[in-house]
C-alpha cells in the first residue's frame, strides 16, 4: 500500500484555495501564487506517480494469477 493519491490530494487541496487567494488578494499573490502552483504541480506529479504504481501492481497481479493457473 502506498500513500501517493492520498499526498496528491492533500496538495491540491492546498493549491486550489491558494491559487484563489492570489487572484482575490493581489498585495499577497506575489508570494502565494508560486506557492500556489508549486502545491498544485506536486499535486499532479504525485497523482502520476501514484497511477503509475497502480498499473505495475495491477501487472503484477496479472503476471502472477497467469503463473498460478
């Protein structure tokens, strides 16, 4: 079991309301956007990373399910 859907989330649930606070509080987006976007590119990597994993462990139930049959 892995936990890089679950993180992936948890980033983009930061980036999302930050991404809206720079463009509603302009003063604060020179800091919270980049913030912002780094939160929601870590998000989408992870939710790669995690499909990914997903297929590999799907092939390896596969691969052995055929070697037992």
């Amino acid at each position: 079991m892995h936990y890089l859907g679950k993180a992936g989330t948890m980033a983009l649930l930061y980036a999302f309301p930050l991404l809206l606070i720079a463009n509603i509080w302009v003063d604060a987006a020179v800091v919270v956007k980049p913030l912002a976007w780094a939160f929601a590119l870590w998000g989408v990597g992870l939710y790669w990373w995690a499909g990914f994993v997903y297929v590999k462990q799907v092939a390896d139930v596969v691969k052995t399910a055929k070697s037992t049959s």
